[in-house]
C-alpha cells in the first residue's frame, strides 16, 4: 500500500533558481495492483519515486509506505521497499550471490534465509549461468535481472521500479515484465515508472500521467483512452499533457 | 545503531577494496616499495660517491710560491693530494670541477717563516661541491700539521714547553644515551612517513567509496537499502581507517627493514676496506626506544581517524573520483605543513601545541622515540586528537545526511 498526498519537492539550483520537480501529486496504489507512472524526460518521475524510497526529503505533503511515514520512520519504509531505477547500479567487484547475500544481511536475514532465497530468485529468474560470475563481467540484462533479485531478496511488500526496461532488448524486457507481473500476482504493491507507452498498456493496471512535477491525469489504460477519445496510449498521453513538449530536462 | 549492519557494510567494502587491484597498490604496494626503494637508493648512491670522493686523490693546484721551495716540496711529497702547476684558466676549472681547488703560496713564504712574520695563504675552491670541499680540508690539515711544526721549532728555539702556546685543551663528549641523538636525527623523519603514509593510505579507498560510488551508481542502491546513514559512515569510515593504517605498519615495517639492511650492509660491507677509515666509526643507525615507538604508533591512530572521516566527507561531495581526487590532493601539503614546522629549530612541544592536530603527533614522535615521556602532553594530545577525530566523523556523518551532497546535480 502506498498513499501519496500533496508531495511536492522544491530543489534549489543556485541561489535563485527553483525547481518545482515534484508539485502537490496525490495518488494511492493497491496492493496486487500495478500503478504506472508516466512522464517524459524530466517530467518529476524519478524524484518522486526517491521520496518514497525515503533518498529524498519532501518539501512538503506526505507519502506513507506499508503504513509507515517516509519522513519520520525512513528505516521502516526502506525494510519494507525494494527499489530499482536507473541509478541504483551493481558492486562491479561482488559476484550476484554476494550481491544479494550482502542486500539479504543488511535486511536482516540469516545465513540460511538468504541461502534459501538467492536459490529460489536464482531459479525464478534464470540466473544459473552467471550467479557466482563478477558483476562487472555482465550483459545488460544479467545485470538488470541480478538488479530485480537485489530488489526482491528480502520480500519486500512495495516494490518501486523506476524505467527498469531502459537500454533492454526485446527479450530481457520481457522477461523483466514478466518477473513484475508475478510478482503482483504475489499481492505485492507496485509502482512502474516509464516513458514508454506500450509498456503501460501491456502492464499497468492503473496510470498516472505526470507533466511538469503534477499529477495531469489518473486512471485505468482503457478509462483514459476513453477519456481523451484516443486509440492509444501515445495519443491519449499527448492529450492529457495538451499538446505542449516537456521543457529541456 | 546496529553494529551488526556495521559489520556487514565493512566486511563488504573490505571484500570489494581487496578485489580492487588500484586501491592494493596504493595502500600496500607502493609504500612497501617506495620505503626501501628511497632508502637503498638515496642511501646507496650518496653512500658510493661519498665513498669515491674520499678515495680520490684530489688534484690541488699551486700557485706562486716559486721563491718558497721548503713549502713546495712538502706539499709535493704530501701523498693525500695531488700538487699540479696552476694551469691557464684554472678559476674556470675549479669551477667546471676538473680542478678540486688551487693553493696560493704568498711571495717569500719561506722567508717570511724564518723571520718571523705572519704570511697569508689562500685557498680556491668550489664552496658547496662535496669533493672540492674534501680537497679544502685535506689542504688545510696539511697546512695546519705544516704550522704546528714551525710553532714546535720556534718553541724549541726558545727553550719554552709546547704547553706555553697552548695552555689548555677543550674537549666534548656526549653524554646523551643513544637513543635521544637518534631521536634528534630520526626522530623528525618518523612523524613524516607516520603522517604522510597515514594520509596516503586513507585517500584512494576514501575516494572509492564516495565519489567512486556515485559515479558508479552504486551510491543510491545502498542507500535504498534499510542500513542507517551512521552505520553505512561507520563500515566506510572503519574501512579506510584499517587501509590507513596498514599502510602506515607496511610503511613503517618495510623502513625499518631496509635500514636494517642498510646498516648491515655498511658495517659488513665496503667500510671495511679501510677507503674510508679515517671518517671513523662506520655510521650506524641511532637507536630508538622501541617503545616510544610503539607509543607514536598509538597516537597516530586518532590522526589517522580524522584524515579517514574528514576524506570520506571531502570526497562525497565530489560527484565523481576525479573531483575528488582535485579536492583532496592541495590537501598534502595542509597535512606537510605541521611535519615540516615540527622540525624547525626551537619549536618545542608545549600544552598549547599540544592542541595542534597533526603538529602535536610530529612534536611528541620527536620525544618519545628518544624516550622522552611527558604525561601530560600525551594525555592533551591523546584527548584532543580523539576529540578532532570524533568532530571529523560527526561531520562526515552529517554530510552522508545532506541529499544536496549525496545527489548533486
Ligand atoms: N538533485 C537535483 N537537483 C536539482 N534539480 C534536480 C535534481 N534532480 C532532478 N532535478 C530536476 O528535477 C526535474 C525532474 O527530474 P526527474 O529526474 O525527477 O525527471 P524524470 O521524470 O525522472 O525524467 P527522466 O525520464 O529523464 O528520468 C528536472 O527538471 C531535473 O532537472
Ligand atoms: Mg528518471
């Protein structure tokens, strides 16, 4: 379960300059649901998201996540959330076991939990091949589905995916698509941020479309297709935004 | 706080550095090697030509003096130098070193002598140039044995003791145990390579887990995770502590061998042959209160937490390794500069230096491996250095705290 309400966040570039990157979104995500985030380039995507990952302060509203308020109990969000963006990158130097077995201790788990879970994520995403192999030595996609086990060691109940496809091909896109869905299917709340909108009509179950820090338009795939009378996503996301280009990100 | 998560953030890092061939290098390496490499080196090379200079005849030139053949003829027979006819240019010579130096015998030296009158004779030579500098000395000790001799023929011409023109002798002895003349000589050295490989060690591995994780983007995973800002500063900060401090024993432990050798080698080796036997005792090393050595080494544990916690906040701010690296390197001479004060003449540790961070350490390393305890100074300095070093990880915390630090855009 996730509750966001009237987050915004202010970042100050120079001694004038103001960023409103994030402005008053409000929105809910169910848990065995899929919410889909959907912005260009700069639109607020990822700074949102890094304020329910408690990396970033709000300047102001509030967001709770599993029941927990991400600014007064950081520690008991962050136990409860795996998160994976862009940003969060692989120790190059630790093989994927060590990988998870290190995310796996920082969360708490015994030896024997996290033996039992690196084999069951192993499995369930395929990881045989490379589980002992240096991160550094990875394709793209070996990293990116060591990233999903990384985020899912500890079982987390809210899981916040930040363009967990970008730079994939075709087939590690589905298979991580396909490791999402399951993992909704397991009663898991979610949050997928993207730009793509394929993505979000094959995967979401509800959509946020976010221009310019604010929350411009909710609902389901079909119900905003409806809404702007548009035959797909692209057009109805155009509409929503009305038409204009994000500014220069 | 969980020290468990602290465990396991450096338990991590220190698997992660040991894989890290550049961090190796830096912390255990290169001081292995740069010490002996330093010592045998320089050591070796000023050794040998030192030892060349000496077994050299030195090529003195004479000039004048042709009315004076007593003198002349002494110096000819002097087996210690090599009495040349001035050449043409012989200024220009000494000064391009093919000539050592040139004498200057005053016309009617001779004369002079028998009658009784004083005479003046010069010597040329290049000021600073370690072999013209030998030729002066062995010119002047020949000169001086020549004087002696005249003064003993006039005392003797007038029936008066050799005691009449000297009638007493000045003597010094050292009566310092061994120990403090070394700790004058070495002891300014130690605080140097202390300070020095305890910053040296502490700069790669801080870099690396701060600006290199940022730029590697493995900041933010960590951070994301349920770990403690604290704890995390905590597992880093331990973990360049420990890469500091290695490389402070290595450092510490390859010098000490390679002196070893060094002396070894000059006891045992080419002193022997007797080129040299006139310089005396063969130079062997002073002494140090192992102790008091021991004593630095505690002390430079806390100084060695204030360079690892205040690296750690200096490049975290830095968003990539190589900023990093720009911030931190003018950072050297800041950290030299109380090493290099501590050894002018006069500056002696007192309670208000005490309170210097890293001068204090450079002051009192000079005491005690010379066995020098002064209690009160080294409980100021133990305090205070404690003190530094826990504002110095404090800040670095705060620092791991401020999101405008941590994602600079
Ligand atoms: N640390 C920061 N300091 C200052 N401004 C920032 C910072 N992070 C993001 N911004 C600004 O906030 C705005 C939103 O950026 P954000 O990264 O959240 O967008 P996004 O939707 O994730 O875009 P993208 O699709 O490119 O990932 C941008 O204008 C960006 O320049
Ligand atoms: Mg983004």
């Amino acid at each position: 379960m996730i509750e966001v309400e009237g987050l915004t966040k202010l970042f100050r570039n120079g001694r004038r300059a103001e960023v409103r990157a994030v402005d008053a979104v409000s929105f809910a995500c169910q848990p065995g649901k899929i919410y889909g985030l959907l912005g260009a380039n700069g639109a607020g995507k990822t700074t949102a998201l890094r304020m329910l990952a408690t990396l970033l302060q709000p300047t102001a509203g509030a967001a709770r996540v599993a029941g927990f308020d991400v600014r007064t109990q950081p520690g008991k969000v962050r136990a409860r959330l795996g998160f994976l963006a862009a940003g969060t990158a692989l120790y190059g130097r630790l093989t994927a076991r060590e990988t998870l077995a290190y995310f796996g201790r920082l969360n708490g788990l015994s030896d024997r939990q996290i033996s039992t879970r690196v084999q069951k994520l192993a499995t369930d995403l395929n990881m045989g091949d490379f589980l002992d192999r240096r991160v550094d030595t990875f394709s793209t996609g070996m990293k990116q589905k060591t990233s999903i086990a990384r985020t899912l060691v500890h079982d987390p109940e809210v899981l916040i995916f930040d363009e967990p496809t970008l730079g994939l091909d075709v087939f590690a896109a589905r298979a991580i698509r396909d490791s999402i869905r399951e993992c909704r299917d397991a009663g898991k709340t979610i949050v997928y941020s993207t730009h793509v909108m394929s993505e979000v009509e094959k995967l979401c179950d509800v959509v946020g479309i976010i221009h310019r820090g604010r929350l411009v338009a909710e609902g389901t795939p079909a119900a905003l297709k409806a809404r702007f009378a548009a035959d797909d996503m692209e057009e109805a996301f155009v509409s929503a935004v009305g038409n204009e280009p994000e500014v220069a990100a | 706080m969980n020290w468990h998560n602290v465990w396991t953030v450096f338990a991590k890092e220190l698997r992660d550095t040991i894989r890290d061939r550049r961090t190796l290098i830096s912390t255990l390496v290169l001081p292995m090697l740069a010490m002996p490499l330093i010592l045998l080196g320089v050591g070796s090379v000023a050794y040998k030509s030192f030892a060349k200079a000496q077994a050299e005849v030195p090529q003195v030139a004479i000039l004048g003096g042709e009315s004076s053949p007593a003198v002349r003829e002494a110096l000819a027979a002097h087996t210690k130098l090599a009495v040349v006819p001035a050449p043409e240019g012989w200024r220009q010579q000494i000064a391009d070193k093919q000539l050592r130096a040139a004498v200057e015998i005053p016309n009617g030296f001779d004369a002079a002598l028998a009658r009784g009158e004083p005479a003046t004779v010069r010597i040329y030579h290049y000021d600073g140039e370690l072999r013209s500098g030998l030729a002066v000395s062995e010119v002047r000790r020949f000169f001086g044995a020549y004087r002696d001799k005249q003064v003993a023929a006039r005392l003797a011409g007038r029936g008066l003791p050799a005691s009449f023109v000297k009638p007493f002798d000045v003597r010094t002895e050292n009566v310092a145990p061994p120990e403090k003349v070394g700790g004058n000589a070495i002891g300014g050295l130690i605080p140097y390579v202390f300070i020095l490989f305890c910053f040296a060690g502490a700069l790669y591995p801080a870099i690396d887990l701060t600006a290199g994780e940022k730029e590697r983007g493995t900041l933010e995973t960590i951070l994301c995770s349920p770990v403690g800002r604290t704890e995390l500063v905590l597992g880093k900060f331990l973990l360049v502590l420990t890469a500091s401090l290695v490389t402070v024993v290595c450092s510490l432990a390859s010098m000490g061998l390679s002196a070893l050798f060094l002396q070894h080698l000059a006891s045992g080796g080419a002193l022997a042959h007797g080129a040299v036997a006139g310089a005396g005792a063969a130079p062997t090393l002073p002494r140090i209160d192992p102790l008091g050595l021991l004593a630095v080494g505690a002390l430079v544990v806390p100084v060695a937490a204030l360079f690892s916690s205040l690296l750690l906040a200096l490049s975290l701010f830095a968003k990539s390794a190589k900023e990093a690296q720009s911030y931190a390197s003018p950072l050297v001479l800041v950290v030299l500069l109380p090493a290099i004060m501590s050894l002018l003449p006069g500056v002696e540790l007192n309670a208000r230096l005490a309170l210097v961070p890293v001068l204090n350490l450079s002051l009192v390393s000079k005491e005690l491996v010379s066995g020098v305890w002064n209690w009160w100074h080294l409980a100021l300095i133990l305090g205070s250095s404690c003190l530094y070093a826990a504002a110095g990880l404090a800040f670095c915390v705060r620092m791991f705290n401020r999101e405008s630090v941590l994602f600079r855009a």
